[in-house]
C-alpha cells in the first residue's frame, strides 16, 4: 500500500492536478458559503466540464469542490445562521450563539480546524479500511436503517436538556413533514391538499433555510442591534483553532460517528452532523451550555460533517454503491472515463485511484488555508447594523430556497417554517427534533414496509434480527433513562 500511496503523491503532484484542486477549492468554498446552492449543486453544474479533462483532473476537482463547500457551508451556519450546505445544520446551534457574543472568529477557528481533522481521519479511513468497511456496511438491512431512524430520534429527544416530551414532539412533527407528498412505497400522493406542489415532497434545503435562517432574522428585527450583541469581534481565529484540542474525546467521538454514518449508503452528513451534536450534548456534564456557544458544539458536528463526506466515498469506490450525494456525482464521473467501481480499480489503476486518495488529503489543507485567509472577511458580516443585515440576509434567503430547485413553492415553505421555527424558539422548542424527523422519516417509512415485505407482515423482524434488535434496545433505554433518572432524584 505504501508503495501505492507513494506512486499517487508522485501522480497527484504534477501542476495539472494541482492546479484544478485549488481552483476546485475555492469555487467550492465560496458556493458553500452561499445558501440554498452547496457543493453538491457545484459538482453537478460542473460534470460536463470534466469530459474533456483526463480522469484524476476531473476527480480531484470535483472532490476539492465537495470538500470546501462542505466546510464553506459552516461559515455560514455560523455567522447568519443559516447552513450553506444541509450538513452545516448541526453547527448552527452553538455555532451561531458565538457569534452573537462577538466570538466568530473563534467560533470559525474551531469549524475549520474540526473539519480540517475530520476529513483527514475521513480519508485515511477510506485509505485503510475501503474494503473491510463496505462489507459490514452491507450487513444493513431494511430493519437496520428502520432501527437507526429510531436511534437518531431518540439520541435528540434525549438529548434535548429539557423536556423529553417536546424532543419527541418536534420529531415526530418532522416525521409528518416527511410524509407529505407522493408514497415512497405505493406511489399515491398523500396529505397535499390539492396543491401539485407538495407532490414532489417538502424539500429539505428551504425547511432549514426557513427555520435557521428566516426564523433568526425575525428574531433579530425584533431584536435590533448587530449579530454580535457587543457590536464588536472578540477573540481570534487562532484561539479557536487551539481550542479544539482542549477537546480530544469530542472531536474523537465526532470522527466516529462521521466515519460510521458514512460508510453506510443513503443516510449522508446531516445526520452524522445531528448526531454527533446530540451524542455531544447528551454526555455533557452540563448540556444547559449547548445552544449558547459550547465550544463541543461545534467541534463534534464539524468533525463528523466532513469525516462523513469522506468516509462516504468508501462504498462508491469499492462496491459503486454511492454514500451520497456527492459521492454519486464522483461515481458518475468514473463512469464517464470508463473507470468501473471495485477491485479491479485498485489492480488496474493504482496510479489514479491512490491519486485520488491523496489528492483528497491535500484538498482538506487547501479549504483550511483558504477559510484562514478568508475569515476576517467572513466575519465583519456580524457586525452590520441589523436594519441593514435583515432585508439584506432576508433576501439571499428566500433566493436560495428559490435557487436550490428553482421552485417558486420553495420559498412559500422557507416562510412558513420560518413562522414555525420563530415560535418554536418562544416557545422553547427544541427545532433539532424538527429537522431530525424531517431527514429521518422517509428513510424509516421506507425501511419498515421493506422490512415488513421481506418478513410476510411480521413485526418480529425488528426484534429477531440481533443487530437491529440491539439498536431498538438502546433507543428505549435513552429514551426512558432520563425518565427513571428524574424520577429518582425527584424521590
């Protein structure tokens, strides 16, 4: 493998390569800042460009793109709390209270060193273990992914630091969400009064705009003042930076769970990211911190976001069963030079395919160096007086809800979740359960009838299969700890 690593970094340096990994980068980085439009939307504009480049020049651009728009999401989520890519949605909770205290620079600090960190150990895992990975990730069955959503509603009702009832109403008021629209499994149009629009389903993108965004921006006319309540920017970019390893076990926990989530196909960054969020404020001695700047906050959800997007490519370049969005574009693009996912590609093509591997480390330092020299520029944004800020912000906004899928209906949803995300923070509502149940929902609708197709109508499925046996078990136990916790301190 040495051998192979070495004959890649020889192949990847070339100027060629090099030079459509930087430009990669910085056109993701800047597309990723910008809500509503996402790396992803980059990688597919950009495909046909790739036909007439060779294939490791095409790739490692596509994947410079991926990655700096994946981090280039969180400047975003922190500075006008809105994600700039789904799976920045996580950082926006803690990430963006920095910045109302003035601390955006370190807020950024911590996003760009936890990403930078996360995608390395995201890559070396896709280095070491591709093949190992992709065979425990086929051990997933229809009961498995039922059994995951449970966890992943679970973790955040549990995890909530307030009320386990309103955790798990704001999931399952998710879950509702997600059913509206055309059946997944029968194909008949449910719950959409009518309207065509709602047919294609409640697209995820303007639901997150319209609760972190258009929610805040509301709460910041009423408000009044700047983002930064100081009027000022304190701390330091550098300060973050050392910050995040004053937390080892956090940005630890963080890479997991990216790396788990996305070695297992269809489950993607915004769920490791909410998970590693509510992993993070469940084990906290304190979890009344998080939601008002917990350094944890955004160090687990970045480092998982990125670790995930990385860890993702595993099952494409083994089996050709894409971990995501992302990387079903790359998957795409290896088709198109004729380059087939599996064994064969590392036999034949060690050259491109350890190239590629390499080319993907070098990709994370390139959005780090860039998010450094960009910061300062990122961050007078919360200083502008909100009379200013809010029309302004408010208008990008609903644009991007606009630009996403160029459906005038998009912007009618980012509105009224705005209104629900608005009383949800008077409220006190946890919105986390909201958008968990949301990414969640179709995935479990569609893993229970498979499994229930698979079992004849039989239930016992759930329970007979050890694996997804075990992940129900531990769903119940976070869900009914902290009960019989509170219980018992009450007596």
């Amino acid at each position: 493998m040495l051998d192979n690593l070495w004959l890649g970094l020889i192949t990847v340096l070339a100027w060629k390569h090099l030079f459509f990994m930087v430009a990669g980068a910085f056109f993701g980085l800047w597309i990723g800042v910008i809500p509503g439009l996402g790396p992803v939307m980059a990688m597919a504009i950009l495909i046909p460009v790739t036909f007439a480049m060779d294939p490791l020049s095409g790739l490692l651009m596509l994947a410079s793109i991926h990655a700096a728009g994946t981090y280039g999401g969180s400047v975003s989520a922190i500075m006008i709390n809105v994600p700039g890519d789904p799976g920045s949605a996580a950082t926006t909770f803690d990430g963006y209270a920095l910045a109302r205290q003035g601390k955006v620079l370190v807020a950024l600090g911590l996003s760009v060193c936890a990403s930078l960190i996360g995608g390395i150990v995201g890559v070396l895992a896709l280095i070491a273990a591709a093949q190992p990975l992709a065979e425990v990730a086929l051990t997933f069955g229809p009961p498995e992914y039922f059994a995951l959503a449970l966890l992943g509603l679970s973790v955040v009702a549990a995890a909530t630091g307030g009320s386990v009832l309103k955790g798990l109403l704001m999931g399952c008021l998710g879950i509702a969400v997600s059913f509206i629209g055309t059946d997944s499994v029968l194909g008949f149009p449910r719950f959409t009064f009518g309207f065509i629009e709602l047919e294609a389903k409640i697209d995820f993108v303007p639901v997150v705009i319209g609760l972190f965004a258009v929610s805040e921006l509301m709460m910041l006319m009423v408000r009044g003042g700047t983002i930064s309540e100081s009027g000022k920017l304190e701390g330091s970019l550098w300060e973050g930076i050392k910050l995040v390893f004053s937390y080892p076990l956090t940005l630890l926990r963080g890479v997991l769970t990216g790396t788990f989530v996305g070695i297992i196909p269809g489950i993607g960054a915004v769920s490791a990211s909410l998970l590693a969020y509510a992993v993070e404020r469940r084990r906290a001695r304190d979890p009344s911190r998080f939601g008002r700047g917990a350094a944890e906050g955004v160090i687990g959800p970045e480092a998982a976001n990125n670790a995930c997007v990385t860890a993702a490519i595993i099952p494409t370049v083994t089996l050709g069963v894409p971990g995501s969005a992302g990387a079903a574009i790359l998957l795409v693009a290896l088709t198109i030079h004729g380059l087939r996912p599996g064994p064969a590609l590392f036999t034949g093509s060690p050259e491109l395919i350890y190239g590629f591997f390499v080319g993907l480390i070098i990709s994370q330092f390139l959005f780090a160096l860039m998010g450094v020299l960009f910061t300062r520029w990122f961050a007078v944004v919360t200083v502008v007086p909100s009379q200013v800020l809010a029309p302004t912000l408010l208008v990008v906004s609903l644009v991007g809800a606009y630009a996403y899928q160029q459906q005038p209906a998009d912007v009618v949803v980012a509105v009224l979740f705005g209104l629900v995300g608005f009383a949800a923070q008077r409220l006190r509502y946890p919105v986390i359960g909201l958008v968990m149940g949301l990414v969640l929902g179709e995935m479990a609708e569609t893993a229970f009838h498979q499994s229930l197709q698979i079992s004849n109508g039989a239930y016992q499925i759930f329970l007979s299969r050890p694996l997804s046996a075990s992940i129900v078990a531990l769903s119940l136990v976070l869900v009914l700890w902290p009960l019989v916790f509170r219980r018992k301190v009450a007596s």
